[in-house]
C-alpha cells in the first residue's frame, strides 16, 4: 500500500484594508522611506483597526476564503490548528474561537505559539494527523495581529510588522505530494534576544508593566538577524540536500518574510534565482506566523501540480525549520 502523505488541497487568504505607509511611519517615528526600504525591503503593511477585532477577524476570513474556493463543507474538518502569537485571549484558544465562526462544528482545535515559525510547525503538525491516518482534513492557520503588541515609539520594531492571516487545507494522498519532509528546531537561549516580557505568568500585567512598556515586542535587531540569516540559510540548504533538491529541482523558495536581505542571502545559499523566490514583504511587513500562508495565497495561481516549493522560516524562541512540500494541484 502506498504511504499516505498530506497534501495542501486549498489556500486562503486575508489582509486587513488599512494600509499604513512608509511615508505614514515617518509622522509617527524619527525613520525614513529609504532606510526602511533599504534595510528591510518593506514598503507597507495592513493594519486591522477597530474595536474588539483580534486575530480571529483575520483567520476566520482567511478560512471562509478558503472554504469557498474548495467547496468543502466546514462539517467535515476534524481538526483546526491556528499558528499565532497574538491570540485574542490568553484562553481559549483562537481556533476553537474560527472553527466555532466557521461552522466547523465537528472539529477540535488548538493554538500553536512558535511565533514566525508557527505556521511550519502547525503544518507538520497537522500533516502529521493526516499521514497517520487518523483525520482526514485539518485546516492549518497562520496569522498574527503585530499591531496589538507593538510599541508606535519604537522605531526598531513598528517599522518592521504588520497584520494578517492565511490558511491551508490538508487531505491525504497516495500520490508523490504534499508535505514531503521537514527539519524543525527550537533554542530557548534566544528569549534573550526577541521577546515580549509582561502579561504572562511570570510577569503578569500591573500598573508597574505597563508603565515600563513591557507588553510591546523587545527585539535586539542586529543578533537576530545574526541568528536568522544563518539558521535559516542552514536548516533551507540541510533540508535540500537530505532531499536531494537542487536550484533546478526546487521550484520555489518559501520564505518566511523579515527582510528582504535575510530572504536575499537564504536564496543564495539554496543557488535560487530571485525569480523563484516569492517576496511580498513590501506589500505586508512581517505578519509574524501569517507570513509564510500569505505567499501560499499570493502566488497559488502561479503553481503547478508537482512543484518542489522549500518553505523555511525564522522567528522568536528561537525557532526555525523548513518544509520540503511538492504541490498537488493546478490552477483553476
Ligand atoms: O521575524 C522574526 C525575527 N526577526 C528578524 O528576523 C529581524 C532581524 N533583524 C533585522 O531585520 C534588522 O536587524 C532590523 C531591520 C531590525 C534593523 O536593521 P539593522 O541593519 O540591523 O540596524 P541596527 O539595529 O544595527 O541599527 C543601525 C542604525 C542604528 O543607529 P546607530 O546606532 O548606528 O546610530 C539604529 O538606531 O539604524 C538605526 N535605526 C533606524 N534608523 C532609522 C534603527 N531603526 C531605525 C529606523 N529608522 N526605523
């Protein structure tokens, strides 16, 4: 019998409207369009505004997107998994609160905190119900609300996020695709470097939090980056090579968007053309867990059945990993 694999059947989308500009970041921080641009790579990002919206908002859209375009009856989902590190409550769980809107009723569901590497690891996660055999369609979101947790003062760290959710559905296969392999890892050193300090158990908020700024992300830029561009670069290439992936086999690099220059110098490695790198971290910033399903979602028509896409990724934790996925379908 052939091994069941878990292939991605369906994509879906969702950014806020609200588009906040470089030019609009520098009434608000001592910054500039071009030292944004030319550290970054990003132009803009989308902001999800209003009252009593988190990131539930995002993901539920997402995942009616998706449920549209694949005509699949909500009924049927077993499993939703939401990758996130801005849920809307500490508790419940943010997918309990999608699957619930989305009507999928019959589902059970959880959270996934592994910040800009969550949506990899619910991936594998949810591929792995599937390869077992034991369900037959997980949704798997991705998606933050960096808005919620960024200090606008901070110029280190409101250039660089913003907000969105994406989605995919996995169904088993007997075919040679889906999610084919993966490396993920994880080093608790790095709290050091990226972290947000108040609001948990350990520092629960108080007055005194608050006025130390303490629930806003702390990110020393210049050491993860350190971090990023050669762990991801690492765990990309050590994947490709365990798979025998090549420049010319891969069809596409799946970055994790941070910045252009750490998704510059991954490509690299790999021998990847920027032509088979898909970008649109000048369109939405680094959406934290939503990254790497939002170019799922930008680039589906591009894809043909059969496609090697390498999807790596790095973020707070630290966390990283990649996932080899060969494509399952076509265009419509
Ligand atoms: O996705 C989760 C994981 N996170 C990452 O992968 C992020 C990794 N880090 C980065 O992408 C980069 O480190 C940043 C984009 C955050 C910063 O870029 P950098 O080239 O590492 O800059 P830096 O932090 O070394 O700062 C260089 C200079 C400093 O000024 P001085 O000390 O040289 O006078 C900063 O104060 O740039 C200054 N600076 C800014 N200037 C204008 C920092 N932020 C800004 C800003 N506008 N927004």
């Amino acid at each position: 019998m052939n091994k069941i694999r878990a292939a991605i059947t369906g994509v879906g989308g969702y950014v806020p409207d609200y588009v906040l500009t470089n030019k609009e970041l520098e009434t608000m921080v001592e910054t500039s369009d071009e030292w944004i641009t030319s550290r970054t790579g990003i132009k803009e990002r989308r902001i999800l505004k209003g009252e009593n919206k988190g990131v539930s908002v995002m993901g539920i859209e997402a995942v009616k997107d998706m449920l549209a375009k694949s005509k699949v009856d909500p009924k049927e989902i077993d499993c939703v998994i939401f990758a996130t590190i801005t849920p809307d409550l500490t508790f419940p769980a943010t997918a309990n609160i999608v699957a619930t809107a989305v009507g999928a009723v019959n589902a059970f569901s959880f959270d996934v905190a592994a910040a800009c590497s969550g949506f990899i690891y619910a991936l594998t996660t949810g591929a792995s119900f599937i390869q077992s055999g034991m369900y037959k369609k997980v949704i798997v979101i991705g998606g933050d609300k960096m808005s919620a947790i960024l200090d606008y003062t901070d110029r280190t760290t409101c250039i660089i996020f913003g907000d969105g959710a994406g989605c995919v559905l996995l169904e088993p296969t007997t075919e040679e695709v889906g999610v084919m392999d993966a490396i993920l890892k994880s080093d608790g050193s790095g709290e050091t470097y990226l972290n947000l300090k108040a609001g948990g158990s350990r520092l629960p908020a108080s007055h005194e939090t608050i006025d130390k700024r303490l629930h806003y992300v702390y990110q020393e830029g210049a050491a993860v980056y350190k971090f990023a561009v050669t762990n991801m670069a690492d765990v990309a290439a050590q994947l490709a090579e365990r798979n025998h992936l090549t420049a010319e086999t891969i069809s596409w690099l799946v970055p994790h968007q941070a910045n252009k220059r750490i998704i510059d110098a991954t490509a690299s490695r790999v021998g990847i053309d920027e032509s088979k790198v898909m970008m649109n971290i000048e369109r939405y910033g680094n959406t934290t867990a939503g990254t790497i399903p939002l170019l799922l979602w930008d680039y589906e028509k591009r894809l043909k059945k059969g496609d090697n896409l390498l999807i790596a990724a790095f973020g707070g934790g630290f966390t990283w990993g990649a996932v080899y996925v060969k494509w399952a379908y076509n265009p419509n």
